[in-house]
C-alpha cells in the first residue's frame, strides 16, 4: 500500500471519527438542556387536580399526538368567597366614579424594557426572532465561499411555505452580525442557520415535521453547494415534548367579568366610552385592548354575549356582560398587571351599575383575590427558573 493510499485511509477514518463525535456532541447537548430545563413534573397550581389530570411528559411521538388531541383549555381562574387568604389583600375597592372620572391606567415597564428604546405606536404583537436554542431545532449551514441575499431567498421561495415556525439567518458579510434574512441590510452572508421552533400553542413538533423540514434545508444547501450540519433529531424531539408540556402547566388566561345587577342591559356605547377613557383601543378581534408604551398587550375587555365590538354595531349594541381576560405567561410584571386591570373592572362596574364577578358568576372577594395573586407569583417565579421569563420574546414566541 502507498503512502498516499495510507494518508487517503487516515484522513478519511479522521473525518468519520469528527462526525460521529460532532453527532455524540450534539445529543448530550440537547439532553442537557432538556435535562436541566425540565428536571421533574411540577403540577398546576392553579388548575384544581392538576397532577392527577395532566399526564406526564411524553417523550415518544405517539404518545405526543395523543396527548395533543385533547384540546388545550385556557382556565378562568374563579374563587370561593369562603376561601381564606394566603395574604391580606390590598385594598382596590373603587368609589362611585362617572365616565370622566375613569383614568388611563400607567403604563408598566419591566426592567429590561426600560433600556430598550420605545416604538413608537407599535400595536402588532410580533416577538423578536432569534436562533435560540432553548426553543428551536438550529440547523448550520456552511456554503464554499459567501452568498449573495438575493440568490439565498430565492432558494428559500423555491421551497414554498415553511411555515411560521421556521426562519432562516445570515451572517452579515460586513458586519459579522447574524440577522433574520430578508429583514436586514446584507448583500451577502458568510454563514447561513436555519431554525424550527419546536413548540407553540398548537403543540410540540413531531418527528413528520422535522423530517420535512430536514429536508427542505438539505436541498437549499445542495442548491447553493453548503454543508448542512443537522442535529440529532431524538433529543430534539423529546426537547420538544418538554417544552410542550411546561407550557401548558403554565398557559392561564384569568379572567374578571361585569355583569348586571338589575338585569338592565349595558350600552356598548358607554361601555367604549369608559374604556376609550381608561386608555383601551378597540382592535380588529371585536375587543378592546390596553397596550403599553412599547405596544406590548397587557389586558383586553371583551363582550361577555357572542357578538364582539365593532365599529360598526357599537352604536345600537347592547350587552349584559363584559369580561376583562390577562394572558398570564405573555405579559411582563402580571402581578401589578392584575392589580390594574381589577382596578379598572371594578370602576367600569361602578359606574356601569354591575358587579364584578369570576368565570361562576361569584362576586371576587378579597380572599380570592389575594390567593390569585400569590398564584400568579407561583407561575411567573416557575417559568423563571426556566428561563422562559414571562413577556420576554421567547415567552411570546412559545405562547403564540
């Protein structure tokens, strides 16, 4: 054998022992996180039985599926005057107010959000996209020599819809910097990644998914002559049903009705009138919604009767019933974000001539309220400790 036959041999025994090391890398990569973002079952505290009604994580895809075709149910979280406080509430008991009285609620702003720049009247909930690995399947991409953005989406649209949960990024050429492509200034990219989010609110992604997948970046990669690099898929797959399962422990909508006292329909007209007054804006979903100075979505008031609010029918609407609803893990700061909107409830309700009630139709008592709050405190002090921290962009990417 010659020495070139024996330098062939070695190198190629070389390049077998990389890849096989990269692949063994890569699972105890993604069993680590896994492993340590979801160490052990923890029941919902605030869904009543909920060890005993949630299964445990599934970590094959058909036992995925089946979980999954059960539907997701949003809770109201509804309490028993009788129930004894964690806490003594705070006292937000509203005197009698008229319409003009009612005040913009302030805007809260976490901390993290103070040194961001304000947008200006950005209402569209569209988080940041990143290549987080914590919530996504990243696939790297390494072309011969760089490629230009155009010839790269072109490539893209030549394999229809990814769909929503999958995005691409380039290195920026001149700057070193990844960004998402087609949203940024490049002309060309270095390095070109490729992202799957493995979980939202309509469940995890299963082994069919990131198949497809795979193999739509395997063939832009062969069109633009790149060497793909993929993960190993198992471990991706059981991140996936992990964090599926978190998400639904954690995915609380409360919500805080008005009703009539004297059977008396309310006017939609005063109804837009208090909550214009509050600072809310009618939105194209038929509800009111209170939006921060960043155009983060804190709260929204609803009709309680099937028809939503329009700008159509407000005039000759009327309801006997209204419903303020808090989407837990999406918004920043809940707790003071709860004590605003209960605030707000119970001056419309004053003013209006109803009562605050649960999901039950039972007047919120400041028991309830207190335990509510301490709940809340549970969730957001839960999610965390998984660094999924409540109305951050990977919370509102998971929670979508």
């Amino acid at each position: 054998m010659s020495e070139l036959q024996i330098s062939l041999l070695a190198i190629g025994l070389l390049i077998v022992a990389g890849v096989y090391g990269f692949n063994r890398y890569q699972e105890r990569k993604y069993r680590r996180i896994a492993e340590k973002a979801f160490p052990a079952r923890q029941e919902d505290v605030l869904l009543e039985g909920g060890a005993d009604t949630v299964p445990d994580t599934p970590t094959d895809a058909h036992e995925v599926a089946n979980f999954r075709d059960e539907s997701r149910i949003e809770p109201v979280i509804s309490m028993s005057p009788e129930e004894m406080p964690v806490e003594p509430a705070e006292e937000l008991a509203a005197a009698d107010v008229s319409i003009e009285q009612i005040e913009p609620v302030p805007a809260v702003v976490s901390p993290e959000e103070k040194a961001k720049p304000l947008l200006s009247t950005q209402l569209e909930d569209r988080p940041v996209v990143s290549q987080d690995e914590t919530i996504n399947y990243r696939v790297q991409l390494h072309p011969s020599e760089s490629i230009g953005a155009a010839a790269l989406n072109e490539a893209i649209q030549r394999q229809g819809d990814f769909g929503k949960r999958a995005h691409w990024f380039g290195m920026n050429s001149l700057t070193g910097g990844w960004e998402e492509v087609g949203q940024g200034s490049a002309e060309e990219y270095l390095n070109i990644a490729a992202t799957l989010q493995l979980a939202n609110r309509t469940g995890p992604v299963f082994d069919s998914d990131l198949a497809a997948f795979c193999s739509q970046v395997q063939t832009v990669a062969d069109e633009l002559v790149a060497v793909a690099e993929f993960p190993k898929r198992q471990p991706a797959l059981a991140l996936a049903a992990a964090l599926d399962q978190f998400c639904a422990d954690v995915d609380v909508l409360i919500g805080a009705n008005i009703i009539t006292q004297n059977g008396e329909a309310f006017a939609a007209t005063k109804v837009r009138a208090m909550a214009e007054a509050a600072g809310m804006k009618l939105q194209s979903d038929g509800a009111f919604h209170y939006f921060n100075d960043d155009g983060a979505d804190l709260f929204s008031l609803a009709n309680l009767d099937p028809t939503p609010f329009s700008a159509e029918n407000i005039r000759q609407l009327s309801t006997h019933g209204i419903t303020f609803l808090f989407d837990v893990p999406k918004v920043a700061d809940g707790v003071r974000v709860f004590n605003q909107m209960l605030m707000v409830a119970r001056q419309m309700a004053s003013s209006l001539g109803g009562q605050v009630v649960d999901d039950n139709r039972r007047p919120l008592s400041d028991a309830g309220i207190a335990k509510i709050k301490q709940q809340l405190a549970d969730i957001y002090a839960r999610m965390e400790a998984q660094q999924i921290k409540s109305g951050s962009a990977r919370a509102l990417r998971l929670f979508s």
